[in-house]
C-alpha cells in the first residue's frame, strides 16, 4: 500500500444519507421550536406582511387555527404579540383587560394551553405611539424605572390572562427581579420567565416593525447591546440568572451566534434564541430569486442555532419544518 494514502478517512462517516443521519450531532426536533405569531386587533381576516413572505397579522379566529397547526405539528409553544388599534404614550393597551395581546392570549390558553406552553411578549413597543420598549421622561428618554412599573402591570395582566411564560423583551435593567417579585406578590408563583437577556440592537428587526406597526422614533441603542460586544452579552445573562430567570434569551440567532455559545456554557438554565424577521426575509428572498435552495437554507439556519448551544429556537417557519420532519 502505498504510504502517503491516508489512515484517517473521515469520508466512511459521509457515504451515504444513512450514515450521515446515524453520525450527526445535531437534530432539529418540532419539540425545541417555538412559534412567534402576531395577532391584530380588529382584524377579521389575517393580513399578510409584505416583508415577510408567508407571515401574517391574524385576527383572532385565524389565530385559533393557527394554534391547532402549531399544537398538531409537535410544537412546543407560541410566543403571542399584539397590534394594537390605538397607541398612546404610555402603552395603556399593554395592561387592559380588553387589550389585543391580553385578549389574544386568553384565546391560545383557552385552545391549546394544556398542549403548548402560551408565551406572551413583555414590552411596551408595539403599544407606545413613540415606538420605544419604556416610557419617556420630560427630555424624551427612556426611563428605565418608570419601565419598570409598566413591566410589573403587565405582567400581572398578561398572568391573569392565562400566558404560563413571560418574555420579557424590553431590555430594561432590573426587569427580571421587578417582574419577578410583582408575580410572586399576586400569588403567580408558577408563571415562568424567559429574559432577553443578551438582545442587540440589530439592523435586521426591519421587518418586524412593519409587523407590529412600528411607530419607532429614534433608535433602541440606549437599551440594547451593542453588536461588537460580547463579554457584555455574557454579563446580562449572568445578571438576568441571578434576578430569577427561568430562561434566557439570545436575539438575534444569526450574527450572534459566538454570544449563544458563551451563553450556553455557563447558564445554569435554558438557553434560547430568537431566528428574528430579518434572518426570515433573507432567506425567503434569496430563494424567491432562485439565488439558494429555500429548504436547505432553513434548516442549516436552524441547525446551526442548536449547534452554537440553543436549547430551544423561536422561529417563523416553526410549523414548516416540524411538518417536514413528520414526513421524512
């Protein structure tokens, strides 16, 4: 034999697709993905979202079929966001009993709450007409702990409502202990908290401000992280564990994925990630070109946010893929 051809092949582990499946270290299973669905008030059919291809607002029978899909497909859970009618300055909507997201929520528990975990988004930007995850104070800026008190009235609302984890999205410091204690003290004991804990202000949200009717004035980079900081990433998880979070929360998945990692070695909980509307809109769009294979591209996108350490993925092709897998 000749001496310069390789011992080691590592190719007899990539022959053949039955042996690729026996190898591979990493699995997309329907049971880690989670549904994020945005639920519009008075809408009496769902409306599509032009910059999110098969992504709609649904009105709340078309959120009920939706739910059923999520549940039947082998789902996990749905994390619920409301689009309110009418804003105001201090996101009133977010804590009324009649409010979409509240009512919204009442539906999914109502429908599949013994087959799916509810989740409801924690934040004040889809009902502030400023756009902004708090309140503003007398310059216009973020207050974080005037934040705070909404965040502890919201959580009670959306808990009352029937929502079993609370994702708290709005970056504010301490909404984790103040949310916390605000459940406990009203006897919510059981309700679960999911921390966004390392969320950047990223450009690729542009798509999820037209799904949520956006009104953002200004920028979120006084609250969220900066994109070249990792080491502060891993210090807001550790913060976020430390206030009593259940789980916690890296967004985006694509450009941070080193974050997720971080992450993932050291949280004594689960560790998420969010696959947000532009990771979505890219993919949707090059393969609407014909410039990359769609279902390729989404599972590997998928695949390599369980690779980097995610426990569990929020994504919108959530039932697409789990009803792909039941086939194979």
């Amino acid at each position: 034999m000749n001496e310069s051809f390789p011992a080691v092949r590592p190719r007899r582990l990539r022959q053949s697709p039955a042996w690729r499946r026996l190898v591979s270290e990493t699995r997309i299973e329907p049971a880690k993905l989670v549904l994020p669905v945005f639920v519009r008030e008075g809408a009496e059919a769902p409306v599509p979202i032009s910059s999110m291809p098969g992504v709609v607002q649904h009105s709340l029978d078309s959120l009920k079929a939706e739910l059923h899909r999520a549940a039947e497909a082998g789902l996990s859970g749905v994390m619920i966001f409301g689009v309110p009618e009418h804003k105001d300055a201090t996101g009133s909507g977010a804590t009324a009993a009649d409010g979409i997201l509240n009512v919204a929520t009442e539906v999914a528990a109502s429908e599949v709450g013994d087959a799916l975990v509810i989740q409801t988004d924690l934040c004040l930007d889809e009902f502030t007409d400023h756009g902004h995850c708090g309140v503003l104070d007398a310059h216009g800026r973020v207050d974080n702990d005037a934040s705070l008190e909404r965040y502890a009235d919201m959580a009670l609302a959306q808990a009352a409502s029937g929502s079993q984890l609370l994702g708290m999205s709005g970056m504010m410091d301490g909404q984790t202990a103040v949310v916390r204690a605000a459940l406990d003290g009203a006897g919510f004991t059981d309700v679960a908290l999911l921390a966004y804990a390392a969320k950047y202000a990223s450009a690729f949200y542009g798509p999820f401000r037209e799904a949520v009717q956006s009104t953002l004035e200004g920028d979120r980079r006084t609250y969220q992280l900066d994109p070249a900081n990792r080491r502060e990433g891993a210090r807001e998880v550790a913060l976020d564990v430390a206030e009593g979070a259940d789980i916690v929360m890296v967004k985006p998945a694509m450009s941070y994925l080193d974050v997720l990692a971080d992450a993932a070695a050291t949280s004594p909980v689960p560790v998420w990630a969010y696959q947000i509307s532009g990771e979505y809109a890219m993919i949707e769009a090059a393969a609407a070109h014909g410039w990359i294979d769609r279902e390729r591209s989404i599972d590997e996108s998928i695949v390599s946010i369980f690779r980097a350490g995610a426990d569990a993925v929020l994504t919108y092709w959530a039932i697409e893929v789990a009803e792909r897998i039941s086939r194979a």
